[in-house]
C-alpha cells in the first residue's frame, strides 16, 4: 500500500507541475483566459485517461502512477468522465446523466459558495 501512495504522490506531483506550465504557457500565448487554459487541460486529461483506461487496465503499478496520479494532478476532470462514460457503457444511462448534471451543478455551486464564504470571512 505504501508503494502504491509513492506512485500516486509522485505521479500527482508531475501531472500538477504539467497542469502549471500549460496554464502558464497559455496565458503568456493568449492573456488572461482561464478557459484557454483549463478547456484544453480538461479536454486532453479526459482524452488520455480514456487512452490510459484501455491501455492500462490491471497493469500495477500503471495505473494508480499514470491514472490516478499523473492525470488526477493534471485535471481530475478526466477522472469524472471515465465514470460517467463507465455509468453509460454499463446502461445505467439515467444515473450518468443525474451524476453529469449533479456534478456540474454541485461543483459550480460548491464553488460559488465558497466565494461567498470566503469573501464574508475577509470582510
């Protein structure tokens, strides 16, 4: 167990550090859009762990270090996808629809108001 929390703390490590120098990158190349930024990362990070979920599956140590860690660090909106796609392909298309709708609309929400917290907080 311990091996396997190294993997994913130095996979996390690498995918956080990818998941900077993009953004970075992006905002040097196209100014201050975070869309620019967090669209693609989003958009690559579901794309490769579709790839890696194929590629890897059952493969230790693979997949808590590439899956798990590098993707999860670099967006874990990858993650979500893969188990929404998953709800879907296994049929139970009405619980990856309410999952999809339930997260968007959670986390937006949970984001909102931990601003509004936030914001209360700093006076």
């Amino acid at each position: 167990m311990l091996l396997t929390l190294i993997y994913v703390a130095v996979g996390g490590a690498i995918g956080a550090v990818a998941r900077f120098l993009f953004g970075y990158t992006s905002v040097r190349a196209f100014g201050e859009s975070y869309l620019l930024a967090t669209l693609p990362i989003n958009v690559v990070g579901s794309f490769l762990m579709g790839i890696a979920f194929v590629a890897l599956a059952g493969r230790e140590p693979w997949v808590p270090l590439l899956m798990i860690g590098v993707l999860g660090g670099f967006t874990t909106f990858s993650s979500f996808s893969l188990e929404a796609l998953k709800l879907y392909s296994s049929g139970q298309v009405g619980t990856a629809a309410l999952y999809v709708v339930l997260s968007v609309v959670l986390s937006l929400a949970g984001v909102a108001l931990g601003v509004f917290i936030a914001r209360g907080l700093a006076g």
